[in-house]
C-alpha cells in the first residue's frame, strides 16, 4: 500500500490529532498519507460513500445511518477513549449543555422559551440528542422558542456569549478543548445539564480497501498506546488510546435517533 487518504468530520480544533495519527499512520505503515481538510464536510462525507476516501473520524450518528444501507461503503476501525476521570476508561463521550454564565437558566427545565443553537442536524452531540431528550421528557418541538443553525460547536457557543442565542449541547470534548485553548470561556459559560454518556465517535474505513489492510489498520490503532512513538503521540491529544468496538456498541444512539425523529417528524 502506497497511499492512503483521511478526513475528520469534528471540530478543527481536534485537527491536531488528526494530523499526527496520520503521520503516526505513514511512518509504521511506510505509506504516504494525505490528510483531506480544504473541502467541507458534505464532499468529505460524498468523497466516504464513494469509496474516494480511505479513513474518516466521524459522527456516531452518520456512522449508524450508513450502516443501514443494503451495502454499506463503510466499516468499523476504533473509536476513542478519552483522558478524563468522566469518560471512565469507556469509548464514550457526552454533550454538555451549555448557558451564559449570568443567565438565568440553571437546569434544563428553565429553558422553556430559550433559544437554542445546535451546530447542525446531522450532529448526535449537538442537535439529535437534544431532540431525543425532550421526547423523553414527554416535551414537543415547541419546547424552545427557537432554534437555529450556527454552522459548528464553537459558533454556537460564540452565538450565546453575543446574546444571539441561549443555549447550546456541545460535545465535551470539544468543549473541553476550547476550555483549554480559551481558559476565559470558563468564566462566560455554565453547564445547566449533561446527556450521554454516548458511543464515542467512530473511526471508519472503507470496505473498498482490502480486508487485510483493514485489519492492519485497526491492529496498529488499538496497540499504539503499547508502543512508544505512539505513546508519544497520543501524549500530544486527549485519546489515552483506542478501543475495538462492535456494531452494537452503538445500538444506544440507534434508539437515540428514532426518539429524535419523533420530534422531528
């Protein structure tokens, strides 16, 4: 193998770990890998279905929806588990619920009548989650007074700290990269609710490559926290390594989706 092409479809703040698992990737599998970043995320998502794109780090959610195609273009590598007492050595992650820090709202009851930014429809952490949670709760697509699409989890939040928005979910792991990044929003921001936790985001592959290089990829994926230059990498992120994970690890964001639907219908 002589090539191999990747994309992540998160927040660019994670595009650093991105960036040196590929090159992580490269050097053990002595292979040129090219990292797809300058198209937006519908082409990444066109370029996965078609088999033009080798590796991808993507939503639980789209992960489910392809895999209920009569012949799914995808398959499961990994997923990560995070650093964090919270995540439990688990591959699961959670979508915080976040306010303006001088708001009024301090539980998710209060946002009756809030507007809520969600970064886009296809998002479990910040759009299908909170669907599903308020038909758990017995509540409507009428619950808030409003909701918009900002476009990414970081917009949402910049859309509550300019008073255009009230409310936002958004994946914890963003959110904490951006706390790190940005230590002040610690004091803008305050978390009214937590949902999840949820399977963590998917690593996939293309079941056009051969089922020998898929294997070979989720081998040196789930065994490079055993080896020092992965170590090394992995140091530089929050993944504290990568778990094997099955079809049904994400059975839960499966029953997620058909409750959000029913608000969405």
């Amino acid at each position: 193998m002589a090539f191999l092409s990747l994309t992540s479809c998160h927040a660019s703040i994670l595009d650093p770990t991105v960036h040196a698992l590929a090159e992580y990737i490269g050097v053990r599998l002595a292979c040129r890998v090219e990292v797809i970043d300058t198209i937006d995320w519908e082409e990444r998502y066109r370029q996965l279905d078609a088999g033009m794109m080798d590796m991808a780090w993507i939503c639980g959610a789209p992960y489910v929806r392809r895999m209920a195609a009569a012949k799914p273009p995808i398959e499961l590598l990994v997923a990560p588990v995070w650093r964090g007492e919270r995540y439990q050595d688990q591959p699961v992650y959670f979508s915080d619920v976040v306010v303006h820090h001088n708001s009024r709202f301090c539980n998710f009851a209060d946002l009756r009548g809030a507007i809520w930014a969600y970064n886009e429809v296809g998002s479990l952490s910040g759009y299908a989650i909170m669907q599903a949670h308020l038909a758990e709760q017995g509540e409507t697509g009428h619950f808030f007074a409003a909701k918009v699409q900002s476009g990414a989890h970081r917009q949402s939040i910049q859309m509550i700290l300019e008073g255009h928005a009230d409310v936002a979910a958004i994946d914890s792991v963003v959110l904490e990269q951006l706390l790190h990044a940005q230590p002040e929003l610690a004091q803008q921001l305050r978390t009214v609710a937590v949902l999840g936790p949820n399977p963590s985001m998917p690593w996939v592959v293309g079941t056009h490559l051969p089922q020998a290089i898929r294997h070979q990829l989720r081998q040196l994926l789930t065994t490079m926290h055993s080896d020092s230059t992965g170590q090394a990498v992995l140091a530089q992120s929050s993944v504290a390594h990568f778990a094997t994970v099955t079809a049904q690890t994400y059975d839960p964001i499966r029953t997620l989706l058909r409750k959000a639907a029913m608000l969405d219908a």
